[in-house]
C-alpha cells in the first residue's frame, strides 16, 4: 500500500504537492468515495478518480527540455490567461514544470508528467548544480565580487556561490553581464542575491540544469529528454 498523494504523482496526474491540494479539496475519490486525509494509502486495484476522471494507470511518462521565453508563466494554467510553459509544447500528456522560472526569465526548464521524477528533482536534498547568466545594472568591484565568491545570506540562509565570473561591462551604460552558479532552489534566489547587494537584475536565463543545456534550441523550443539523460538525473540524487 502506498500513500495517496504520491500514487497519484506516479500517475502522472499532478505532482505530489498539487496530489495534496486535490484531495484537500475532495476532488479524488477512491472506490467512488471521497477522500480528504492526506496520508491515506491504496492499494494497486484501488479505483482511483480526480474530477470524476479516472486516472490512468497505463500512463506513458514523458520529459521536455524547454527553452523558456519571457513573458511565459511556468504553469499548467493562468487564471489571466498568459501563455503557459506547457502550452509550448506539443502533447496530449498532462506534463507540468519541474520548479519555476519568473515571468521575465528565460531559459531552460524541464516539463514531465513523471511525478516520482518531478519530486526526485525539487527535492531539497537533490543539489543539482543551475548556471544563470544575469544582465545587472553595475560595474562589480573587488568588493562585490569578493562577496559573491564567499556567499550571500538570503533570509538568514547562506546561498553558497559555486562559480562566478563577469561575462561582459559595459562602462558607459553601467551594466554587466554575470554568469553564476548555484544549487539553490528558493524562489527569485539570483534576483535576491543582486538586491541584496543594491543591484537591480535587468535580464536573467537559465542556461544549464546540471549537465542539461540550451544547446541548439532557440527560445520556445523543446526537446525530448533521451533516455540516457533521464537515468543520469536519477543517477544524480543524493542518498
């Protein structure tokens, strides 16, 4: 018997913290009867149902690599009506984002309705190395870069810094181009950073996941993750 948020996970149906939300919200029925407890464990032939949809136990998993534009929101849906990450892609498969990228930031994203796989990944335990590059409005000195390089205190937690180095200055307009990398996962974290130091981020992308890159895809494309791909994720994690 397993626990009911995460069977659905498996299915592929939502991730584990959405599974949560549904059966808080007694939208999941099992054997035709409501369940609003989280924890509650099925078993295998248990009748599973969301919406009075009955989910797919034969679902084939799927794994997208998305170059994210701007202007896109890492959802399923927008009650604004904005573009969604999952309406870039061409499938009939209910895949989500694997974390988020802001409105404005751009770059690679990964899309799965694996949940097992999304929950492997956003796990805080998984430190999976993230390169941004980031457009910023200062020349760094000495100082600022110094600070980077020991790590920067976010609401009382350390960011630690694993590289950095300036891409490009601009003298005249007072901008940089930064690359950095980190195996944080807190939301907004590289914009927290900058502004921690008085620094307004103007541009930001996601440029690598680990050993993933953008290579070869423009903004709005995806690719399939290869097999071999998926497995070395998996091969990442920590124990």
């Amino acid at each position: 018997m397993e626990r009911l948020q995460k069977v659905i996970a498996s299915y592929g149906y939502a991730s584990r913290r959405k599974a949560e939300d549904l059966i808080r919200n007694g939208k999941v029925l099992v054997n035709g009867k409501v369940i609003t407890e989280l924890g509650t464990k099925v078993e295998t032939n248990d009748i599973i149902s969301i919406d009075g949809v009955i989910i797919n136990k034969d679902v084939k998993h799927e794994y997208y690599l998305l170059n994210k534009p701007r202007q896109v929101i890492s959802s399923v849906t927008d009650k604004e009506g904005r573009i969604t990450v999952t309406d870039l892609i061409n499938t009939d498969a209910r895949i989500y984002p694997v974390g988020r990228l802001d409105y404005d930031t751009t770059g690679l994203i990964i899309l799965t309705n694996d949940g097992d796989f999304a929950n492997m990944l956003m796990h805080p335990s998984y430190e999976v190395e993230k390169t941004y590059v980031a457009k910023i409005n200062k020349i760094l000195d000495k100082d600022d870069i110094n600070k980077l390089k020991k790590g920067i205190v976010i609401d009382n937690r350390k960011v630690d810094i694993k590289r950095f180095k300036v891409r490009k200055k601009d003298v005249e307009k007072n901008t940089s181009i930064v690359e950095l990398t980190i195996v944080e996962g807190r939301n907004h974290i590289v914009k927290k950073i900058f502004e921690s130091m008085r620094i307004d981020v103007i541009k930001l992308s996601r440029v690598s996941y680990a050993f993933l890159t953008l290579d070869g895809l423009k903004s709005g494309e995806y690719r399939k993750l290869s097999i071999k791909e998926i497995k070395k994720l998996y091969v990442l994690k920590k124990c």
